[in-house]
C-alpha cells in the first residue's frame, strides 16, 4: 500500500473518488466487498468515465486504489466480464468494451426457466405498488430469509393487451440496496427487474430456481386480477442466485386457473 493511502492511489488509477461508499442503514446480508467494488466500476463504465476502449489499471494498482486484496478485485473484474463489460487478454490487459445489445434469456430444460424473457416481452407490466417491508415468519420462510428482514417489494401485474384479464399477480422482493431500480421498472415494463438490477448495479445472475405449488387466490389481490378470493391459482416462487449463490431477487407469482401453464419434456436417461 502507498504511504499517502487509497485516495491518492485512486487518482492515480484515474478512478473516481467516491470510493468508499456511504454507510449504508443497517442490513441483514451484507454486499459483499467484491460485489459494491463490481458496482462502483459499472457506474464508472455507464456514466462514461471509463470509455469504450479504454483500459483499466492492473489489478494490484486497482487492489491498492480500493484498499482490497487481489482475489477481490478478481472477482470483481469477473463480474464485469461475464457481463460483457470488459474484456481480458494477455499483455494487453483489461479493455472496456462495448456492452452487448440485450442479455440472455433463460432456457427452460428441466431445472432452468422457459420463456421468462418472452413473457416479460410479450405481457405488459404494470406497478401497483412498491415500498420497504418487514418480513413477518411465514413470508420470510417462502423467502428463505430470517424474520423481522427488511426488503423492498415492487408489486405488479402482466397482461397481454388493454382488454386482456390479467395473467399474474407479482411481488418481487429485492435488497432494499437496489431501491433505486424501481424508476426503471416503471420506465421499462418489457425488461426483467433481475435484468435492471444486473445492467445499472453489476449484480449478476447465474441460477434461477423455481417452485410450483397450487394455491388459493388471496382477498387482497383478487379484484386486481379480476378474479374471486378463493379461486384456484398457480403459485410460482423464483430465487434469482448470483455466483456465490446468493439470493438478489424472489419474486412470488400468483396466476389464476387456465391463465398459465408450464411445459416440461421429460427425456429418459440412455
């Protein structure tokens, strides 16, 4: 480490100086220290401070501007790489590069997704409401998080046109860290809310895994899906993971009878 600290060793980089970030309130999982590292270089990279085609320091110059080991920064840069952000190569060192048009969609092939992307294209969403909430036991349970955890819940609906019932009912709970991607979920209804979170916060997903189970349409949500407490309903729990499989997202969908199926082929072992 440099005798004259961090800061000065970030204005040699040619990083910004908002490094470290500003307590944040209290949190029941913390960020990790690679993952707020990974978010602060993604900000750098969308705001332009770091141009296409430039080239980052190395690693030990970016470990001393952070205050962190190498194994940190490494995996920070890994972040930033599997989202096509940078690209890595030897004696040329690390290059920003232009992100790639849109993400991957998610496969359906036994234990992954199908169509999630095309549903998020193809029915239109709808915020009803959004705010903090404090996870009561039986919530945080489904959740896989401790009771008494503070989340941010974005509530909304899908559906297919103007006429059309609504196909699902959906609250997404996310770390009250992403908050602020609520404004792009209102202004980009076709994009996943996993997605916004990985483009403007670095936040990668890796494994999505999903719970099916039937259900009982709840008082609350009734009039909102056009349907009577009570009716019958498809209920669907997805975990977004990262690559330390970390919960980012769980989003609990209610969808009401005949409105949505899911499709699975079966193929016997040789």
């Amino acid at each position: 480490m440099d005798a004259d600290g961090p800061a000065a060793a970030r204005r040699r980089a040619g990083l910004l100086l908002n490094w470290p970030p500003q307590p944040a309130p209290p949190r029941d999982v913390p960020i990790p220290l690679y993952q707020q590292l990974a978010e602060d270089l993604v900000r750098q990279i969308r705001s332009g401070k770091l141009p296409v085609g430039s080239l980052l320091p190395p690693e030990l110059e970016l470990a001393s501007a952070y205050g962190a080991s190498r194994n940190t920064v490494r995996s920070a840069l890994r972040q930033l790489q599997d989202m096509g952000l940078i690209s890595r190569r030897r004696n040329r060192g690390t290059m920003v590069q232009e992100p790639p048009a849109q993400g991957g969609a998610y496969v359906q092939s036994m234990s992954t997704l199908e169509d999630l992307v095309a549903l998020a294209q193809n029915a239109r969403r709808e915020v009803q409401g959004a705010g903090e909430v404090v996870l009561d036991i039986e919530t945080a349970r489904l959740l896989k998080c401790p009771p008494g955890a503070r989340m941010f819940r974005i509530s909304m609906t899908r559906r297919e046109s103007e006429s059309s019932p609504p196909l699902v009912w959906t609250d997404a709970y996310i770390d009250p860290h992403y908050r602020q991607v609520l404004r792009r979920v209102r202004a980009q209804p076709d994009v996943l809310v996993c997605d916004l979170i990985e483009k403007y916060h670095g936040r990668r997903i890796a494994v999505i895994e999903q719970i099916t189970g039937a259900c009982a349409i709840p008082a609350a949500i009734a009039p909102a899906l056009h349907a009577q407490a009570g009716d019958p309903a498809l209920r669907v729990v997805r975990y977004y993971r990262d690559a330390a499989n970390a919960i980012v997202e769980v989003t609990v969908s209610t969808y009401p009878a005949h409105r949505y199926s899911i499709a699975t082929t079966l193929v016997r072992a040789r």
